[in-house]
C-alpha cells in the first residue's frame, strides 16, 4: 500500500474511533421495572465518570434511584464541551425525563436544549437555568467551604504530626479561576479560617483558567508544595482531578490537605486527608427523581442543598481522630448549629 | 534576607520541575525535527507514555518496570508516526494530530479497561528523591539542582550529550544533513529513510520519559489529560530555542520560571492568563524574526523520495 492518500483517512478514522471509546457510552443499565415511567438520566461533564467528585456522587444517586425507586437510567458521558448539546437532546428524544445535566460546565447547554423540549423535565447541578421545564440544584458550597476553614483555622495552630503552631498560614488550591461553585468554597473558607484564627494567612490560588484546570495534578501538586513552602500546613481544594497532585504533595511534606465534594480520605487513603467538604450531589439527584417519580417535580424552581438538606457535610476526621483536640472538635460542632441555625454569614464571594 | 534566600531556592526547585518534562519532550522534538520530520504528536506520545509507564509500575510495583514500559509505548507510537511520514509520505501534521488523539482517546479507554473507571489511577511506584550528599549542602541552589528524582539527573546528563551527539558526531552529521539537505545524505551512500527512522523514534522515547516524570515522579498516579499542552509548550521551547539542545533546554527554563513565579505571587498581581500565553508569545516574536531570525531546518516537513 504505497498509497499516502489511503493511509491517512484510514487512521484518522481509527482515532477516531478510538477517542470515541474513551470512557464514552458506558452505563446504559436498566434499572426499570416495567410497571413505571419515570426514565432518568444524567449526562456528565468532561470530567466523566471515574472523576471521584460530582459526576461519581451524581451516578451514585442516579443507581441509588435505580434500585430504590425502580426507575429506568441511562448515563451519557460528554467527551468534549460539544457533547453537551447532543447528550441532552438525544435522550430527550428517547423520553427520559428528568435529564440531569451534570456541572455548571453545561449551563449554556440546557439553557438551549430546555426551550426545544417543553415537555422533558431537566435539571441542572450547580448553576441555575430560568426555565419552567428546568429544576436548578444548587449548593450552599461557602458553608462546606467555611467549616472546612474553621478546622483548617484552628488545626494550624496546633502542634500535630502534620501542623505546627509557628506559622499561622493555610492555602486554597482552587481549579477553574471564576467557577462558581469554587468560588463559593473560597469565599467561605476564607471567612471561616477568618473567624477562628483572625491572624491567620489565607493564601489562595488557582491552577489555571480553563476547564483543563480541574485535570492537571502535576500543576496542583507543585501550587501546593510552594504554599507548603511559604508555611501552609493545612491546604483545602476545589479542583477536580488537580487536587490529586495537593494529596501527593501533602504525603511528602507531611501537613494536612482537605478534600472537597465526596470523603476523599476513603477515595485516597494513603494521603493525610484530615477531612472533606462533602457536597452530597448523590442526594439531590435521588431527591428529585424521587419528586419526579411523585408529580413534583420542582421546575422553575432553585432548589438550594446546605448544610440543613443534608446537601453539604463534613465528612468524619478517619484515622486522623485522635489528632484533634476536643475543644476544635465542640467548636466544630458549635459552628456547625449555626449555620443551620441561621447565625453565621457567609460571603457568596471571595 | 535569609527568607528571600529561601524562597530563590524554592523557586528554583519548582522551576525544575516545571522544566523537565518540557525539556525531554523538547529534546526528542529536536531529533525528529532536524532529522526532516514534524513531530506535533510530543504531547500524544507524553500522554501515552505517562499511562503505559503507570500502567507497568502499577503491575509490578517497580518504578524502573513503568519507565521500560513507558519508554516502549513511546518508541510503538512515534514509529507509527514514523511509517505514515516516511515510508507512506503522509503529511506530517496530520499524522501528529492523528497520535494526539489516539493518546486522548486510548489512554481513556485503556483506563475503563486496566482500572475499571477513568479519572485518576491508584497510586502507582514511582521514583523518589535522590539526595546527592555534597552537592546537596550547598546553599540555596544545593537542595534545588541535587535533591531531585532520578530523572531531572538524567535531564542534566542527556542535555550535553544530546548536544554532542547531534552537532559533534558523524552520526548527528547524518541526521542534520537529513532535515536539511537530503539529496547530499542520499549520495553519500547513506539512507535518508533510516536516518528520519532513528530521529522520530529517539523523539518517542525522549517524550516518553517526559510523560514517565509527570506520572511517576511528579505524581505517582495518571490522571486523564494530565499532559495538558505540555507537548505544545516543549514544541514553542524547541523554536524558541533554534532547534539546538541547550538553546531548547534554557527555554524550558524560562518557561518553568514563568510558572513557578506565577505559583509564588498572588494571582491577582500576575494574572494566570499570562503565563499561559507566554510561550507561545515568545515562539511567535521569535517566528516573525526578532533577534535574530529562527530558521528550521529546510526540509522539514517535506518527504524525501529516492530518485
């Protein structure tokens, strides 16, 4: 086969295929019982299945209707932003409904494939659509971020295996500079770290400015070693994959990193994760399929998941119990009540 | 002034790691391209070798069984670059996107296949801190040139002989004459075919052991996509530095400083847009011919036919 002109096509359409298969197009399980017409279906961002945050904890709540609700599910992943679009509609096509658009990534997505199907329910996790047809599941990200920074706030002036009281300083790894729900877990990390240790440093900064932001760990990793450097022993993140690279370098350096979205410690246990900013996307999902499955569905609505919905948690502290103080542990506690309570202000914005 | 001294050092450190993987990558950019053949796949072959090199410490346990396998997944798909550009004559970039997004799109896929689900592999052996006793107490630079992996060593040691191979030997003679004038090569009895076999596969294998630093060095895990540009920015290093070793090497640096100066600052003093332009800013004012013009070797991109 001498022939160039034949070659190329041919393996261009070998990539193709083969960046077609990577990752895309699993799930499709059929939880349906028959007997229901609820058909839900989420499609994820580009961080895919696997991303150990949202799209993972959105699956979960998808199964968890799937086997507790016996409704039928699909999962579409996106491989690229241009996915959105065709994801949303082609199982709008297919009749599922609620379509669970999974990030704020697709906001712009369902903002022009909602109008098209007035009769499908969608909902959007972590951005707001204004559309009858559309529910918008948002969290109250500042107050995961706000006690995750009154532990960081009063551990840093602790002497611990990993902290050390001299240098009152904490970081923020963020992902995607302006991502709203990063910001969010900024703006109440900073505040938090603020009320408890008035002193303290907070230095905050971010691995880029584009989605690939959220996938590129050598980058978080060398971010949090020159935080460590400037004498953060407590590091919390929001993002995404990028975080992997915080995790590896607390472990050399020994100091604290705090997980963000799902209890990361259980996900990594070999890296000193002392605890997470959970955000249970898991629960809203199953919420409202669960809504849809009864009549009420809640579109047009914003519906806000916090601390009080059980939307937003701290996960547990894990092998690293011992290592807190009682006294941090109340305040926690303390801090806690009060948000649900009402008492405690959180800035939306850093 | 103790704390300033410090922080050089630290920023130092980082700058080198931000460097190493570009300036492998650049390097084996650097054979391919002054052997006559375009290598934009650099970031495609990083990716790959990044995953094979997780995937072989993973199953054995062994950082050296990872960079074997790393260096072989490099050396499988720069030589299929190398069969479409110059046994078949495809264009060149073509080929190169084509290896971009088969390493997108395979590694993905190999991810559900080897471990289940995609994102981030467990973590895998990797190579640890190497503290060269001596040179290691020098202040401020001791600690960043010579506590560092294995593999920044090698870098310091492959830079100079990359130099040395390409402008001092018969060898380098062959494959500079390939990517410049490839009709002298041919009539001189030696095979212009082979010559631009050899560079595209030592590029494979140098950009390997650029991926083998992310994934198990830097990180001791693959995560999708971790190259991110990478591949790109060691290709503006390559022009920006003349296609000559320590002029790409030096590049690197630059950029790695930009970066690690960025990480240092607030980011509202530099923004983080900046950093991102700032190679290929510097390739294009270097492209367009200030300070002397960049001139790449004249037959790059061009297949070369036996008469």
């Amino acid at each position: 086969m001498r022939n160039p002109k034949l070659l190329v096509p041919l393996v261009l359409i070998a990539t193709l295929i083969a960046a077609g298969c990577g990752g895309g197009g699993s799930g499709g399980d059929e939880g349906g019982n028959g007997g229901n017409s609820v058909r839900a279906a989420i499609v994820t961002d580009v961080g895919g299945l696997g991303d150990q945050s949202f799209n993972d904890s959105a699956n979960a709540g998808l199964e968890r209707g799937g086997s507790e609700l016996g409704v039928e599910t699909r999962v579409l992943e996106s491989q690229s932003p241009t996915d959105y679009e065709n994801n949303l509609t082609q199982l709008a096509d297919n009749g599922f409904s609620p379509v669970f658009a999974v990030g704020f990534l697709m906001t712009d997505a369902v903002n022009s494939v909602a109008p098209q199907y007035p009769d499908t329910n969608f909902a959007i996790v972590d951005s707001v659509v204004e559309a009858d047809n559309v529910a918008s599941l948002t969290f109250r990200e500042g107050e995961g971020g706000y006690l995750a920074g009154v532990v960081a706030g009063l551990m840093t002036q602790e002497d611990t295996e990993y902290t050390s009281s001299d240098e009152k300083v904490v970081g923020f790894l963020g992902g995607q500079e302006g991502a709203p729900p990063v910001q969010k877990f900024q703006a109440g990390y900073e505040a938090g770290v603020e009320a408890v240790c008035p002193d303290c440093e907070v230095i905050a900064q971010y691995v880029g400015s584009t989605p690939d932001a959220f996938n590129d760990p050598a980058r978080g990793r060398e971010i949090a070693l020159q935080q460590i450097d400037q004498g953060a022993d407590i590091i919390f993140h929001g993002a995404g994959a990028s975080g992997a690279g915080l995790f590896e370098a607390a472990g050399d350096r020994n100091i604290f990193a705090i997980g963000v979205d799902s209890d990361q410690a259980r996900l990594v246990p070999s890296a000193p994760i002392l605890t997470s900013a959970i955000k249970r996307v898991d629960n809203a999902v199953f919420q409202t399929i669960e809504q849809a499955q009864n009549g009420e569905f809640p579109g047009g609505q914003v519906v806000e998941f916090g601390l009080e919905e059980k939307g937003i948690a701290l996960a547990p502290f894990g092998r690293f119990d011992d290592q807190v103080p009682q006294q941090v542990k109340d305040r926690i506690d303390e801090v806690r009540q009060g948000i649900i309570n009402g008492e405690v202000e959180i800035p939306e914005a850093p | 002034m103790e704390e300033t001294l410090t922080a050089l050092g630290a920023i130092l450190a980082s700058t080198l790691r931000n460097a190493t993987p570009l300036i492998f990558a650049a390097l084996g950019g650097m054979f391919s391209e002054r052997s006559g053949v375009v290598n934009i796949g650099l970031e495609g072959l990083m990716l790959i070798s990044a995953f094979a090199g997780a995937v072989g410490a993973f199953y054995s346990g062994n950082a050296l069984v990872g960079l074997a396998t790393a260096l072989g997944a490099g050396l499988l798909f720069a030589l299929i670059h190398a069969v479409m550009c110059i046994t078949f004559e495809a264009d060149q970039i073509i080929s190169g996107t084509a290896i971009n997004l088969l390493a997108l799109g395979g590694t993905g896929f190999l991810m559900v296949v080897f471990f289940g689900s995609g994102g981030t592999t467990p973590r895998v052996a990797s190579f640890e801190l190497v503290r060269i006793p001596g040179l290691a107490d020098i202040p401020v630079i001791g600690p960043a040139l010579f506590e560092q992996s294995l593999l920044v060593y090698l870098m310091y040691f492959l830079v100079p002989l990359t130099f040395f191979v390409v402008f001092r030997t018969p060898f380098g003679l062959r494959l500079r004459a390939s990517g410049e004038v490839p009709e002298a090569v041919d009539t001189a009895g030696v095979s212009v075919t082979r010559m631009r076999y050899y560079g595209v596969a030592l590029s494979g294998m140098l950009a390997a052991l650029g991926g083998v630093y992310l994934s198990m060095s830097l990180l001791s895990a693959f995560t999708e996509g971790m190259t991110n540009g990478r591949g790109f920015i060691a290709l503006a290093a390559l022009i920006f530095g003349r296609w000559n070793p320590i002029g790409a090497a030096v590049a690197a640096l630059l950029f790695g400083l930009a970066q690690a100066v960025t990480f240092r600052v607030a980011q509202d003093v530099i923004p983080l847009e900046f950093v991102q332009m700032f190679p290929y800013i510097l390739t294009i004012v270097v492209l367009a011919g200030f300070g002397g013009r960049a001139i790449a070797p004249s037959a790059l991109g061009k297949p070369y036919r036996k008469e």
